[in-house]
C-alpha cells in the first residue's frame, strides 16, 4: 500500500491517492477505481431503506453517497488491504482467488472473513468495526459500480465478544486531570507546543484540526483582540472548514482572551523566527521547526507526536493519547452545560449534550438529538468528578 500526496490525472489532482499492490507491485483493478473514487470525491455508498406512501407500504433499498474525512478514508484503505492481503493468503495455500479477483467473493466468504478470520486476529471491538465499515464500503462501491452483487455483511454477538476477550488492554479514563495538564504544559518545550496542547483540552480540536488554523483566519481575531470596543468579549469565535474536519462538517470553534493572547505572541514571536529564516509562505498558522522541515505545515499528527513525546516525562498515563484531551474538553464542557454556579443541574442532559455535539462537530440524529457517541460524556462527567475529588 503506498500514498501518493498529490496525483495528477488528466488534469485532475487526486490528494491523496491510496494504492494497494499485490507482492508483485500490481495494484488490482476494483481496489484501485475505489481508492481513486475516494480521492476524487471523499464519497461513500451507503445501504438506505425508503418507504413508499402506498397502501401496500412498500419499501426499498437504495446506495445514496454519504461523505467521509480523511481520516476514515484511510482507515478504509487500510483494512481492505488487510482483506486483500487474506485473499492471497488462501490463494497461496489453497489456490483459490487472489486479490485480483475480490469482486467474485461471496457474501458467506466475507461473512466468514469478519466473523471467524478477524476474531482470531484484533484485540479490540471497534477495529472489528472499522474493518466491517471497509469492506461494506467497499462492496457497496462495487455493487453501485455493477462489479458484484449486493452483500450484507454484519457481525454476530459471540465475535465481538471473542475480540473483546483478545484484548489484553486494560479500561482506562480518557480524561486528563487538570493536574496532569499543568504537568503536561510544564514540560512542553516551546509555546507552539504548548498551544497545541490547550487547543487539544481548551477548544476540543483533534490533532487534525490543528492544520485548519490559518493566519488568514485568525487575523481578524488577533484585531479584535486589541481593538477597544471588544475589551468586555472573552469568547472569540472562529470558523474551522470542513476539509480540516472528520466527517467534512464545518463549525464554530471558541478561544478565550487568554488563549488567543497566547496564540498571538506565538504568531508575532516563534512563528515570525521561523519566516525570518526561511521566507515561508504557508498560511498554516503553527510551522514545522525540525531542520527537515522548517518552515512547512505541520503534519496531520503533529499534535499526537508532541503529546507522546512530552506525557511521558510529565508522568501521565502511557494509554492516554492526544484524542483524550478533546475528550477532557467535551467532559467539562458538558459539566459546565449541565449545572449552575453553585454546582446545582440547572439544565436537562439532552440540552446540555446538544452543545457538546455542536462544540464537537458531531452530526445530529434525524430527530435533533446529539448522537449516541456524544452521550458517552454523561458517564464521563462522574468518572471526572471522582478524579478531581469533587464527589
């Protein structure tokens, strides 16, 4: 599997573009058009039930395009090559057909791939997912695309559970305690890495998001900062693009006086060093500032590397990661939602769940309520409570 950062085709330029080759450096053919068709549109097929306003009350099956992130763009090219990978492992031993020929595979082998191959091989029940959504994904696509018939792949009760019996990993807290953070910017090494830490627990960004931030963007908030009739705003408010976001979806993010002075004196400091050296023009507000580097956009995992490399010597737990600090934030963001400032609930969960999906980026029900991945924070809020000694 190989990634181009920016192909170019017959005047379009597909950013990335995913290839999965054989042993031989032979990508195969339905593979390839799928990779290339998630490149040129970051679209997916997806299985919809529509009902008919008859009195028979008829219903159908349609694929309607469904849009996805980067992020599960890759996680789909990673799994299935993981499938095409077993494909030619049973053609290696048995002779049968290798990944060349995936569009011939039956529903009951896929099944079988998911159910019994897979639940020997992962640890955790959400990779189990994952790979399911792949190759749903995939089969889809090559359904829509008149390559195979339609499959219906699902996972049964006892895999997941054998999955979660795999796992060795133990349950652990994906919030960081207000201690911890301090630790953990005590010993950061520069302001930027520092930024990058807060905007994590502060503003709720995945590490992704960070490249969303642009000096073009935050120009004006920097304005308002020091203009005298925005003296009483402490909320600052900017609008983070879809193509930064999972999910492409755009929204509202909020930085405080303090931070957005903070993010300032990085642009006007660190950031201008380093323009001062190498005449950059990248819009990205943080820069890279590696010998490799200096002067590029940082990567999409910049804010995971530097959490990795700074947690350890504040002392945090090695489980945490830099995705749990946007957890931290949605917790307490949905305990300030919830309770007044005597620590009383002044606000019903829902209301206050709805806040934290729209701070998150998370997409809402059909009926308006925040998703069951938003919900998770109504436990978590207990769990930080206890952490934080206030219960």
């Amino acid at each position: 599997m190989k990634k181009f950062s920016s192909f170019e085709y017959c005047g379009i330029t597909l950013s990335p573009l995913w290839v999965i080759f054989n042993n031989q450096w032979k990508p195969p053919l339905s593979p390839l058009l799928f990779t290339t068709f998630l490149a040129r549109f970051n679209t997916v097929f997806e299985l919809r039930c529509f009902s008919h306003n008859n009195r028979k009350g008829e219903t159908t099956l349609e694929l309607v395009e469904k849009e996805v992130g980067e992020k599960t763009i890759r996680s789909y090219v990673f799994n299935l090559a993981q499938f095409l990978s077993y494909l030619e492992e049973c053609h290696l031993e048995h002779n049968t057909p290798d990944m060349h020929s995936s569009t011939s595979c039956s529903e009951r082998f896929v099944n079988h791939y998911l159910n019994k191959v897979l639940a020997s091989r992962l640890l955790a029940p959400g990779s189990l997912d994952a790979h399911r959504s792949a190759l749903t994904a995939y089969f889809n696509f090559c359904h829509y695309m008149e390559f195979g018939p339609r499959m219906m792949l699902s996972l049964d009760r006892k895999t997941r559970q054998e999955v979660a019996n795999n796992s060795e990993k133990p349950n652990y807290i994906k919030y960081v305690t207000r201690n911890y953070r301090r630790n953990l910017l005590i010993h950061c090494h520069t302001l930027a890495e520092k930024l990058m830490m807060r905007l994590g627990f502060a503003v709720g960004l995945r590490t992704s998001e960070l490249t969303g931030l642009t000096t073009k963007g935050l120009a004006p908030l920097f304005t308002q900062l020091e203009a005298s009739e925005f003296t009483h705003v402490e909320q600052f408010k900017y609008w983070l693009k879809g193509c930064y976001t999972k999910g492409g979806r755009s929204r509202w993010i909020y930085f405080d006086r303090e931070l957005l002075s903070d993010m300032q004196r990085y642009y006007k400091t660190e950031r201008q060093w380093v323009i001062d050296q190498t005449k950059s023009t990248e819009d990205t507000f943080f820069l890279r500032t590696d010998n490799g580097g200096l002067g590029k956009r940082i990567s999409a995992e910049q804010g995971t590397n530097v959490f990795k490399k700074r947690a350890s010597s504040a002392g945090l737990n090695p489980q945490l990661s830099f995705h749990d600090l946007r957890h931290t934030f949605a917790t307490e963001l949905f305990h300030e939602e919830i309770t007044g400032p005597d620590g009383r609930e002044t606000r019903s969960e829902s209301a206050a769940l709805i806040v934290v999906a729209q701070r998150l980026g998370h997409a809402f029900t059909k009926s308006g309520h925040a998703p069951p991945v938003t919900t998770r924070y109504i436990r978590m809020r207990v769990q930080m409570l206890e952490l934080e000694g206030e219960l």
